[in-house]
C-alpha cells in the first residue's frame, strides 16, 4: 500500500534569479515521490515562493502542518532541510512536530554530514525518532497500567489455557470465558500435582500419553505444565505486570563467534506488591492453588541444578 504524501517547496525572492527555481525543485520532489512508491495528490504540492526561511508563516507550510495534525499524510517531500527553514532550531522543530503526528520527513538533498550543522541535524533526525519510539511506548505503558486497574482484562496478551477472550464491544469490556474442555485439564493438573503427589515430568507425559492436545503446540512440554501451576489466573486473579524488561546480561565468553542472541534484552520478575490483579472466573480453589505454589517452591528450594546467583567462575570454563 502507498503511503500519502505532500510536497514542499520553497524559494525566497532573491532566489528567483538562481537556477533552483521553485519549478525545478517541485519536478525533482515529483519525480522523487514516484521512485519511491509514494502518492502525491496534486492538491498537496505547495509551494512558498518569495517566502524568506527566517520565518514560519508562510501559507504552504501552514498547510502543511494542518495536513499533518489533521493524519492525513504519512510523508513530508522537501528538497532539502533549509527549504523548511534557514535557522536548524525551526528545522528541527518542524520535524519534530511532523513526527509527533506520525510524518516522516524526507528530502531529496539529504544532509551528508560534510559541515558541523549537518551532523548536528542528522543527529537530531535520529534521536527525534528515538523519542518518538520512546513515547509511544511509555504512553502505550501508562494507558494500559491505567486500565489495569480499573479492572480491564483487555490488557492482558490474549487468555491463558483453560479461557476464551472475548473481544471488547459498545456494551461490555473484554473478559475471559471458560473453556470447559480445557478447563477440566487445568483442574486434573492440579489434582495430579498436590493431590496424587505426580511430578511436572510425570504429568507432561501423561498428558501427552492420552492425546490430549494443548492449544499451540503437538506435545505438552514441563516448562508449559510449569507455568499452569504458576498462573494466578486460574484461581481467580490475572496479573497484569508480572515482568520487567532489562538488558540481558552476557555472562559468558564468546567463543562461538557465529552465535547471536535473538534479543539483548530479558523479562525479569517484578516484586509481588508491584502486580496488578484483574479478577477473572477462577478454575481452582485457593487452597489447590496455594499448595502447588507450596510445592512448587519446595521442589525449587530442594533442586541442585539450578543456580541462584551468577557465580564469580561461570563463563571461565566451557566446552
């Protein structure tokens, strides 16, 4: 799909006797629209002839800018960056102000980092983008820690084995329904574990033993059975920010020069007072829930694999 796009162009008065009149600048912004997949309706070619770039009020770039507010472009075409303006701090406040609506900026003569001024514009072109990026997010964030706790299941990444979503409509908000097949699964997890006293292995096999199918996968791993056991959901409460992303950790040498991680960041566990419960229908009782977490890290306490802490040896010695 094309993106919208408009063009701008501009040339002062005493510019008109040169030969990058506002004619040949629009024909090059044009052309460059059409090798680069973008539409340009004729309507949103404007163009600010005898307009000084010391100012901002100049009709076409108003135009602009309201086009911009207004979401109806999603590219801005100009020559260069001081057709926008002759001062950096009014081109960096219009990019600036394109971004914020979701525009991005692109000129024909781009800025190549041959003059200080140059390198400055080009640097603020990336951390306007990085801000952009970075405020997104942290809306996107607050917006859902907010309906977090108003009680919105709609925060949460889909519904856990043992739910359907249902979707949010004029009338209600979005909620978890019963799966009543996979539900009875989720309950004979649970007796299994605190009751017949069967380990997270035993079950997976079990499970996969009678052909019982879980919902993304052929077979039913430990780390799957695992986090069953460990989901709050399922007695009544989903937890909206059990997690916090940081940057991981490498902690060992890297010897194998052609393996790369997918992702230099990883999900750490928040503290428990820092979650934010949403009822939801329950499937087991809090007394079954409280005993598998009673097991659960029993067994954990009890495991001699698993290491606590990063040790001061770990990553000397590999095979």
């Amino acid at each position: 799909m094309m993106k919208m796009a408009a063009i701008y162009a501009r040339v002062s008065s005493e510019q008109q006797r040169e030969e990058n009149t506002i004619a040949s600048q629009t024909a090059s912004l044009i052309e460059f629209a059409k090798s680069h997949d973008l539409e340009v309706p004729a309507e949103w070619v404007f163009e600010d002839e005898g307009y000084s770039g010391a100012t901002l009020e100049r009709p076409g770039l108003e135009r602009v800018r309201d086009l911009a507010a207004e979401g109806q472009i999603q590219v801005l075409l100009a020559y260069s960056p001081d057709r926008l303006s002759r001062k950096y701090a009014y081109q960096i406040l219009l990019m600036e102000e394109l971004a914020r609506h979701g525009v991005e900026t692109l000129f024909v003569k781009s800025p190549q980092g041959n003059s200080p001024e140059d390198q400055l514009l080009v640097q603020f072109q990336g951390m306007i983008a990085e801000y952009e990026r970075a405020q997104i997010l942290e809306r996107s964030r607050r917006g859902k820690r907010h309906r977090a706790h108003t009680g919105e299941v709609s925060v949460m990444s889909g519904a856990p084995y043992g739910y359907r979503y249902i979707r949010k409509t004029e009338e209600a908000l979005a909620a978890y329904s019963i799966h009543e097949a996979e539900a009875r699964v989720v309950r004979r997890v649970y007796e299994m574990y605190t009751v017949e006293g069967l380990s997270i292995a035993e079950i997976t096999r079990r499970l996969n033993r009678e052909g019982i199918p879980p919902r993304r996968a052929s077979r039913w791993e430990r780390s799957v059975v695992w986090g069953m056991l460990r989901n709050p959901a399922y007695r009544g409460v989903a937890c909206f920010g059990k997690t916090r992303l940081s940057v991981r950790t490498q902690m060992r040498s890297q010897r194998r020069r052609g393996v790369t991680t997918p992702s230099n960041t990883a999900g750490h566990q928040r503290p428990r007072e820092e979650w934010i419960e949403i009822p939801v229908p329950a499937l087991v009782t809090e007394e079954s829930f409280a005993r598998a977490q009673e097991l659960l890290d029993h067994n954990k306490i009890l495991s001699r694999r698993r290491t606590i802490a990063p040790s001061v040896v770990q990553g000397l010695v590999g095979c």
